[in-house]
C-alpha cells in the first residue's frame, strides 16, 4: 500500500509528498483506516514506526471533513504528552501535515511564560498539544475549555498514566465531553496500565500492535560493558577516541548532576557537548537539541526527561552510561537509534550493583546483551579498590546479594551466637564514710558570703542577689518606713 492509495484529501497527500513519504510503515496501515471511520484506538507500536502520523493524518483528514469551525478558547482536538520536548516535536509534525489548509495548531507547556500562550488561545486552535501541568493551569485561569473537543489524543500512555500523571490525567478526562474519540499510542503497555487505558476509552477500542511489546528493533546492534563506576568516564571518553564513526552519540544516565558532570569529563577532554535534564530552562535545553540535530556538537548526555518521543535523525549511538531502575526505560531509550529504516549501535555500561536492572532488562526483552572484547580495559586506569563508605554510597540503597543472604540466613540450631561486645562499667566515686553522731557542717547565712576553704587562693565570690532582695534596697526601706507609719 502507499499513502496515495489512503482515502486523505488532496491537501494532506500534497503535504505528504513535501515531506517525503512514499510507504506507510506498518503502524500507519493499521491505524489510519480504523481512525478515519472514528473508532477508539489503542495503538502499541515500537519508537521510532511512524506513531505521530497514525493519528495526526487521519485527524486532520476528519477536522476537514467535519466542516465545523474553532470557537473562541476552545479546541477541536487534544493531544497529551509528557514532556516539553516531544509536545514541541509533535506540535510541529501537526503544522507540516497541515500546511496546505487552514487548520491552526498550538502548543502549551510549562516551564516559560504563559502570556504568549494565552493569547494563541483567544480565538480558539483547531488542535492543542499539551502537557498536564500548564494545560490544568491555563483551564483553572478561564484561558481554555474543552467542551467542543472532538477527539482526545493520549500519547505515551503507559509513561503518562505510571509515572505521577495519573491524578492530572484523570482531571483531564473528567473535564471531557462524552461524545469524543479516544486515541492512545504508545511504545510499551504493561497489563496493569492497559486495563487503566480501557476504562478511559469507550467499548470495543481497536487494538494496534506492530511488535511484541517491549522488543528491541532488530537493527540494533547492542553491546555490553561490565566496569566499576568510577572508570566509566574513563571508558566513555576511550571509545569515543577510538571510534570517530560514533559522530552523532546520545549518552542516558540517571541523575541531573551526573549528566554535568560527564559534559565537565568530555569538553576536558576536547569532545563538544551538551546536556539537557530537567534543571535545565526551556530555552537551553531547546538549543542543545538544536544544536545535536544540527550536528554541532557531537554528544548530547540527557537524563530520561529525552528518552521518549525526542525524534533525532541519524543517531550513530546511544550509551547507558547508567542503567535504568525500570526495564521499559531501556527499550525507549535505545530506540533513539536505528530509525527510519537505518541501522545503529546501543552500548550500555553495567556496575557491579546494576545486575539486577540488567537481568530485568534481558528478561523482559528476551534478548541477552553480549559483553564486548575486554582489551579495551587495558587502557584504562587501574580500578580503585572500594572502601566501606564507597559501597555504601555507590549502592543506592541496596545491599549487595551475597552479604544480604548472609545476614538473612537463619542460624544453624546449636550455633554460638554472637558475642555480646563488653561495655566498661563506669567506676563510680569513692564514698568517705561519716560518723552518725558527726557534726554537720553549718550553712551560710542567707545575706552571709560563703566562707572560703583554707586551700582555696582566692575567696568564694559573693553570690548576686536580686536587687529587690538585697538589703538596704530602695523596696526594703520603703516597706520598713510604712510598718513603721503603721
């Protein structure tokens, strides 16, 4: 089949042609005639298949159709993403499709100011992308309303409705007239997710699914490198010496300051790049992915706020210079490479504490990771041997397999148990006996100083009284004159 075969008008196919598509992938030939006669769809499909132009087209194609037009602070159609970047990315695959017709797109986000946003929306957008956040905002502020909505597009379902989104999300959706069409995309759907995603779409949705879920695309070579933490700079900036094929590589790890610090660790070592994570203002991050896309810079590290939906052409190489927490991280983030038809390479470093996200991650994908050839390691400094508090810290919390089956292994009847650490008792003061019949020594007088002791160099100070106290006081002498009155 070929996108002239599809029932679009003549303004989308020329809009297609511009762009360059011939064939649909296997997502868009599944999806488009189903969305075009207005059912509900639940598409799962692996990054990087064409998930925006599935519903984008068939979308427009049905605003054409409708002949209905915008209201005032209203939308047509809704389109919930995540991240700022990916609503950016979409939004702007929207407005190429739809650069032959009248039909006006808008995107809102948080993170920048909502002036220039609220006045996109005075005269109403035919389609709105959206993150939860600032969407939630501007309708709490009377900016928009989404009682003309017509169709509702979830992307990034499982990632939207598992990670915090749920409570926004259900917000959204209760805001939602009854009569709209459900669309949800997305790269993986856990069960528990899925049946979620049922109960928000309407009876009978139509189920799209291109590739076992959770699969790596085929086309990418993936490679394997056991190390300690503190040479995994070491080792990146080895491989990107001695690989200049690796001319466009995106670099995932975990934290917002470990991606500083692996930018501080390359530009020291004469590679341009550049870091995008959430501490990051709207404005940088949106120019260091400029400035990757136009190969400016070679590498570009990013924590997992890139992982999904980013749409980089021509990536050589993605590293896991951390391995994610959750298996599914993975899958998103090695399809940054290998797109379009095009081959790539995802490398992934492993720590002595990361083997239990690596065994989750060949599990769930079904692939074993190869371990590469092990001589690059001789270039590389000597490891440093690890101290108690190095482990502890480098642990995130966990415990190493073998030291936690030790201390949880119940004790074999008739050991000895451990010895109880001795504490030294504290030596109380020598008491000096004293006769019963002992004079006891005499108190001072209340106004009398104390007496000091023979051994004593100096005499005791005179203990201060309050002023009111004192004898002779003003108070004193005022009482004692009245008695005397009296």
């Amino acid at each position: 089949m070929m996108f002239a075969d599809l029932p679009l008008a003549n303004p989308l196919q020329r809009a297609i042609r511009a762009v360059g598509y011939e064939t649909p992938t296997p997502i868009q030939e599944k999806s488009i005639p189903s969305l075009l006669e207005g059912r509900d769809l639940l598409g799962i499909a692996q990054t990087g298949t064409g998930k925006t132009a599935a519903f984008a087209l068939p979308i427009l194609q049905r605003l054409l159709e409708s002949g209905n037009f915008r209201a005032p602070k209203t939308c047509r159609v809704l389109v919930l993403l995540p991240t700022r970047e990916l609503a950016i990315q979409v939004e702007e695959c929207f407005r190429q499709y739809a650069q032959f017709t009248a039909i006006s797109t808008a995107c809102i986000f948080g993170g920048v100011n909502d002036a220039s946003q609220k006045r996109n929306l005075i005269r109403g957008v035919d389609v709105l992308v959206a993150t939860p956040g600032r969407l939630l905002d501007l309708i709490g502020q009377k900016a928009v309303s989404l009682k003309k909505l017509e169709v509702f597009v979830l992307d990034e379902a499982d990632r939207m409705l598992d990670m915090g989104f749920i409570h926004d999300i259900r917000k959204v959706v209760a805001l939602l007239p009854p009569n709209r069409q459900n669309l949800f995309f997305s790269a993986t759907m856990p069960d528990s997710i899925l049946d979620l995603a049922k109960s928000i779409l309407h009876a009978d949705p139509v189920r799209v699914e291109v590739a076992p879920q959770s699969t790596p695309i085929e086309r990418i070579h993936q490679e394997l490198y056991r190390i300690d933490k503190r040479r995994k700079d070491a080792l990146l900036k080895e491989l990107l010496a001695c690989h200049p094929e690796m001319q466009k590589v995106l670099v995932f790890c975990r934290t917002k300051h470990g991606a500083d610090k692996i930018v501080r660790v390359l530009e020291k070592a004469g590679v341009k790049c550049s870091a995008i994570h959430g501490n990051k203002s709207q404005n940088r991050r949106q120019e260091a992915l400029g400035k990757f896309k136009k190969e400016e810079i070679r590498v570009l590290v990013a924590t997992d706020i890139a992982a999904r939906g980013i749409d980089v052409d021509d990536v050589s190489h993605v590293f896991n210079y951390d391995l994610p927490n959750e298996p599914e991280t993975f899958v998103h983030r090695i399809g940054r490479t290998a797109r379009a038809g095009k081959d790539g390479v995802a490398i992934a470093f492993c720590a002595p504490d990361e083997e239990q996200d690596l065994r989750a991650i060949e599990k769930l994908t079904r692939v074993r990771i190869p371990e590469e050839d092990k001589s690059v390691f001789g270039r590389l400094p000597p490891p440093q041997k690890e101290t108690p508090e190095s482990e502890r810290r480098n642990a995130r919390g966990r415990m190493p397999r073998e030291k936690k089956q030790k201390e949880n292994a119940p004790r074999e009847k008739g050991a000895a148990p451990k010895p109880a650490v001795k504490q030294s008792p504290k030596q109380a003061p020598k008491q000096v006996p004293v006769a019963k019949n002992a004079p006891q020594p005499a108190k001072p007088a209340q106004n009398q100083a104390p007496v000091a002791k023979s051994g004593d160099s100096q005499p005791a100070p005179f203990k201060k009284r309050h002023r009111r106290n004192r004898p002779g006081s003003r108070a004193r002498r005022r009482m004692r004159a009245s008695g005397d009155a009296g």
